[in-house]
C-alpha cells in the first residue's frame, strides 16, 4: 500500500469523528446571540412654513423663524413661505440579545437612517450604536445614543425635532453606567464624547472643541420610576477649548411625566450654558483677550427652556405642546472689536447685523391615527421669536416678533 493509500485511509477514518467532536463542542458551549429583532419604518414627511426658518435637514428639522433682513428694496428678504416633502427620516435597527458573560445579560443595538450628508445628498448615518451589559442592580453601556440631558421623557409630536430647541436633542459616544438603588429609583453617570452634535466655534461646528479639552462632557442623574410616574434630576458638566482657553458649562435639568393608559401629561425644564451641542440657541462670545498669550477669552450665554406636553387617546390621539425658551445673558461682558462688534458662537446670533435671539414660544397642537403598521400625523406649529441688537451683557435692545406657521404632515409604515 502506497504512502498516499495511508494518508487516505486514515482521512477517512478520523475526519468524521473530528467534525462530531467539533459540532458536539459547540453545541455544548452557550450561543453567542441568543435571538434578535429587526425593526424600522418607512416615513414620508411634507411641511409648509410660512417663511425662512433657522433649520437643518432641508428644513425637516426646524428650529425658530429667522429675523427681518431688509434687502435694497426695504423687503425682508426671510418671509418667503417654503414647503417640502421628504423621505430621509426612513429607518432601520436591530436588537440583539446575547448571552451571559461576566454575570450580566448582554445586548446590543444596531440603528441607522438616511440624514446623513453625501456628496450626493443624504446618506446613511449611524443614529445608535451601542453594548449593554445588565447586572442585577447595574447597568454599563458603551456606545452611541441619546445624551442623558434628552432623557426619558420626550414630546410626543408627530414632528421629527421633537419639538426642539425647547427639548435638548443629541446622540454622542458615551460610557454610561446606572445603578438601581431600589426597584423605583436608581443613580445615571456618564461620560460623553461628541461626534454627529457638537459645539459651535472658531472652526463652526466640530468635535475638536471637546477633544481638545481632553476631559469628556459629564452627568450625573437621578431618576424614579412608578407605575403611573417618572420623575428626574440631572447635572452636567462640559469643557471646551475653541482655541487656547478653556471654557467650562453647567447645566441643570428637572422633568416629570404622568401617564396613564389613554392619557400623558410631560413636562421638562432646562437652566444652561452654550448648549449648542443640544441643537439649542445661545452659546458663547467672546469676552476679552488674555494678556499673557494674547488669545481670546470666552464667556458663556445663559438661558431657560421649559415645555409641557398633554396627549390623550391610542388609536387616535390628539395633543398640545407649549414651549417657552429665554436668553439670560452672559456670565461676563462681551468684548467688542474695532468697529464695535461682537464675536458669538451659538444658533441665534447673526453676525452682520448684530441681531440676538432674546426669546422663543411655541404651541404645537397635533392629531394622530395610528394603526399596528401605519401611522398618521398633523401638526400645526406657530413659534414666536424676539429678537433685537446684541449689548455686551448678551441681552438685546429694540426687540420685535416675528413668528413662523407652520404645518407638518408625516405617514409612516412600520415594520
């Protein structure tokens, strides 16, 4: 029998028993995915403002009404009514359950849609990407997902901003851990990054302002939840460095929900610094120059948000939101240049005729006729804002109104 007969025969032989020997090994180790859904819908949205609108996502996401500007005609050149339909608010995400590892029930989630921005136009943009791993009282999840300041309780409006810049609205990397002090209270701490909403500055929006800084944007929380009640508390803390100088915001934030089968009542309030990474208006100017270095100085912008929310029904639901947002000025004076202007970095300022946002209202009633796999909504939003010409205490002179109609009508299939 030749060498090669040999090695044949004893392939043979032993191959199958190395595969039983393979697939009982791997049926006897724990799977590493236990199950996993898929989820997302299908979503089209029209709307129709009454004029231009400080906004992103081709006007989808809407902020506040812009200022008069008078053009060589002595017209305002931003009350031009707008309308749109779009589709880019399409989603998809996956839910993975996975096995015990270090004592903790593991999972993950998977969530993108298309509001990303292309060379084209939109593209697929993460929204969630994140691990959890859940202990019997401790929870730590490392990944992208919503800022601890955009919480548990949220608007429920047929508008895809969720009602901001009254509600924070920002998804960023983070290392999150909660612990449950008893079955109805538990502790939040986070330590955030920033990526998709970040900071205004120098540079216009970017990442580097925190990176910089080194140190990451911080919370700390406390919440508790009941059968009919969910109520919170939260402190944050965030360090940026536009340049050479540091700058250090606080903010605060309380909210409340009571809800019951057929009826919801929400409500949050918000005290804080340059909160630009949040989609909200009022961040920071500059203040002065550093002797030593010759660098800018910066001082912070401060402002009140707060809004209620009362939704009644299930198949169909109909309700109101009220919003209410006031700049507070800054901490220290702003410093003026040669020709008597100021230098601000935050949504609400515009720089070449000196106009400041001072105050936002808003009142949204809304309709929806939701099915198991499709959905309607309306909405009719009217927001008001006053503006006026920025002082070095970061309040305004001279204010006015001009206020924003809009209407918003979204459909959704929902797999």
């Amino acid at each position: 029998m030749t060498l090669d007969n040999k090695k044949s025969m004893i392939l043979k032989k032993f191959l199958p028993l190395f595969f039983i020997a393979l697939s009982t090994f791997a049926m006897a180790e724990e799977p590493a995915i236990t199950n996993y859904k898929f989820y997302g819908f299908v979503r089209n949205d029209f709307y129709i403002n009454s004029r231009q609108n400080v906004e992103s996502l081709d006007g989808l996401f809407q902020l506040f009404p812009k200022p008069i500007e008078l053009n060589s005609a002595n017209v305002d050149k931003n009350a031009i009514p707008q309308s749109e339909m779009l589709s880019i608010q399409t989603r998809f995400g996956l839910d993975i359950n996975g096995s015990t590892m270090f004592g903790a029930k593991s999972s993950a989630k998977i969530e993108a849609d298309f509001t990303g921005f292309g060379a084209n136009f939109y593209v697929l943009r993460i929204r969630q990407a994140y691990a959890q791993l859940n202990w019997e009282k401790t929870e730590l999840l490392v990944g992208q997902t919503w800022h601890p300041l955009y919480g548990n309780v949220i608007p429920t409006t047929p508008s895809c901003n969720n009602e901001s810049p009254f509600q924070p609205f920002n998804r960023s990397p983070q290392v999150r851990v909660k612990y449950n002090l008893s079955t109805s209270l538990s502790l939040t701490a986070a330590a955030i990054y920033q990526m998709q909403y970040t900071s205004l500055g120098p540079l216009g929006a970017s990442s580097s302002y925190l990176k910089n800084a080194l140190l990451p944007n911080l919370f700390l929380g406390a919440e508790s939840k009941t059968n009919h009640w969910i109520s919170g508390i939260g402190m944050d803390l965030k360090t940026i460095k536009p340049d050479v100088e540091l700058l250090t915001s606080a903010s605060a934030v309380i909210y409340a929900q009571y809800s019951i089968p057929k009826f919801q009542l929400k409500a949050k309030a918000l005290w804080g610094e340059n909160l630009s990474d949040h989609r909200m208006p009022w961040g920071y100017g500059i203040s002065g120059i550093n002797i030593a270095t010759g660098d800018s100085t910066y001082t912070n912008f401060n402002s009140i948000s707060s809004w209620m929310d009362a939704v009644y029904g299930t198949k169909w639901q109909v309700g109101v939101f009220v919003g209410f947002s006031q700049n507070l000025g800054t901490n220290q004076k702003l410093l003026a240049d040669f020709n008597g202007k100021y230098t601000v970095y935050g949504a609400g300022f515009f720089t070449k005729n000196q106009q400041m946002l001072d105050r936002l209202y808003r009142i949204a009633p809304h309709v929806s006729f939701n099915l198991p796999n499709l959905k309607f909504g309306v909405e009719y939003e009217l927001t008001s804002a006053n503006y006026g010409t920025l002082r070095s205490t970061g309040r305004v002179v001279n204010p006015y109104i001009v206020n924003n109609h809009r209407v918003v009508a979204s459909i959704s299939y929902i797999f």
